[in-house]
C-alpha cells in the first residue's frame, strides 16, 4: 500500500507554473500527503537522464513512496500512461522508457494503464498530463486507492525499455557514457566503481587513466582538493560511478562535453 511521500520528478524547470499546478491537484485530492521535490531540471525531453535521476534518488525514498516522474516527449500521442510497483514503491509515469533503470535493477511487482477517469481530472488536456493524469493518480494511491483501481493491469515485460547505462570492456579498455552533468559541471559516468575493481589504495589509484574525448587524466583522485584549482579530476562519486570534475570550475565547459558522450577508463 502506497503509505509513503509524493516525489516529484520532472522537466518542467521553475520558471513558469507548471510544478506548482502539480502541487495543487496534490493538495486538493490528498492535503495530508507530504510533497518532495526531487528535481524539476532534467534536460528537456532527456528521457535518458531522467531515468538516471530515477536509479540515483530511489533507495533513499521509504517503503509506500509514490514517484510522479514527467519527462513525457510524446505527451498526447499513443504512448501509455502508466503506473508500476517497483521494490515496494510506486512509480507513475508515461511508458516512454523513464523508469528503464529501476526496472533494469530490480524488475517490477505488477502495473496498470491510468486510463480510469474517476481518478484524472475532468478534462484531460494534449499537452499537460502531468496534472490531468499522473498527479491525480499519485494522489489517489495516497488517499488509499488501490493501484488496480487506476486502470486496467498490463504484462510487466510490455513495459518500454531504453537500453541499459553502457558499461563494456574492450581489451582492457572499459567504455563507459555521460549520464548526468550535475550544476557543477561534473560529468556522472555509467562505470560503476565496484565492477572496474578500481580499488582503494592511492598505489592501485595512480595506475588507472580516464579519457573523454581527447582528453586523459591520469589516475583516480580521492576527492576534488586532491588536485590543483582548475585542473581536471576523475574519482568515484557518491553512487559509486566514476566521475569527473574540474575543481573549483566545470569540466563540462571546460571539456564542452554534453550527455551521452563516451568515456573509457583503464590501466596502465
């Protein structure tokens, strides 16, 4: 049973109304649920980053929560409107391939098709689902509605899936891509620490290189002082992904990287 927190997801930005229109349909159907503003400025229709955001933010979110994530380019055409339980949470979001990485790590319990009007708004518009359809329904599964009640069940296996994070090795060589640039201008890569073995010890560290585009920085730092102000750095961040920054300034300027880029790491 949905018994957690509303989470927001989406590409909306904070400059015009349309996160806190969502707010209020929340408000009027489930006043008493708490509301989380996860992140409002993936990318304009990057699909890809938000399902990203997605994999980062949920382990951290209790048992019950109820994900809204909108990056929806194909709102008003066919594609399905839908919601899943996923690891004991909910999420509500076009099928267009946006909850692909959480799928991907966990596999999903049950989902319906959000096609029940008893639980959108009146009038569903072409243009702004995530007031008529998804914010609606989240609130309704916090109000108690049960998740069969939003619409008809589906095949889990139907659900659209966009490829996983690239992470293959190459003759020693692990190719990885830009997933994530951060506000700081860090480059979130999809090469998981743990699955390059890249180790704890600044000996074993020093031995690695990581190259984006013609650019190679030598070894893995512990932490952005661990080099000079301006100078680029590879380390492992908090998701435990390897990452690249520019301390003190953006290594997505400085490198004029954009998402999906490829990045290689290896041993020397």
């Amino acid at each position: 049973m949905a018994s957690g927190p509303i989470v927001l997801l989406t590409d909306y930005g904070l400059q015009d109304t349309y996160v806190g229109v969502l707010k209020g349909v929340i408000a009027r159907i489930a006043p008493q649920a708490t509301v989380i503003d996860l992140l409002h400025h993936v990318r304009p229709q990057q699909v890809r980053q938000g399902a990203y955001a997605l994999w980062a933010a949920e382990p951290y979110f209790p048992d019950g929560s109820i994900f809204v994530a909108v990056v929806d380019p194909g709102v008003g055409t066919e594609r399905r409107a839908v919601a899943v339980e996923i690891n004991r949470k909910y999420f509500v979001a076009p099928d267009n391939g946006l909850l692909s990485f959480v799928l991907q790590r966990y596999g999903a319990e049950r989902a319906v098709v959000l096609e029940n009007p008893a639980y959108r708004l009146p009038v569903v518009s072409s243009t702004f689902h995530g007031r008529d359809i998804f914010a609606p329904a989240a609130a309704y599964l916090a109000q108690g509605v049960r998740l069969e009640q939003l619409g008809m069940p589906i095949a889990v296996r139907s659900l659209q899936q966009l490829p996983p994070p690239r992470c293959e090795e190459r003759d020693g060589v692990w190719v990885g891509e830009v997933l994530h640039i951060d506000r700081f201008g860090n480059l979130i890569t999809s090469l998981p620490a743990e699955r390059l073995q890249i180790g704890a010890s600044l000996q074993e560290r020093a031995q690695w290189r990581v190259a984006v585009r013609s650019h190679i920085i030598a070894g893995i730092s512990r932490t952005f002082a661990d080099v000079a102000e301006g100078e680029l750095c590879a380390y492992v961040g908090s998701d435990g992904l390897l990452e690249i920054a520019c301390r003190n300034g953006s290594a997505a300027i400085q490198l004029q990287i954009t998402l999906g880029e490829s990045v290689r790491a290896w041993r020397v």
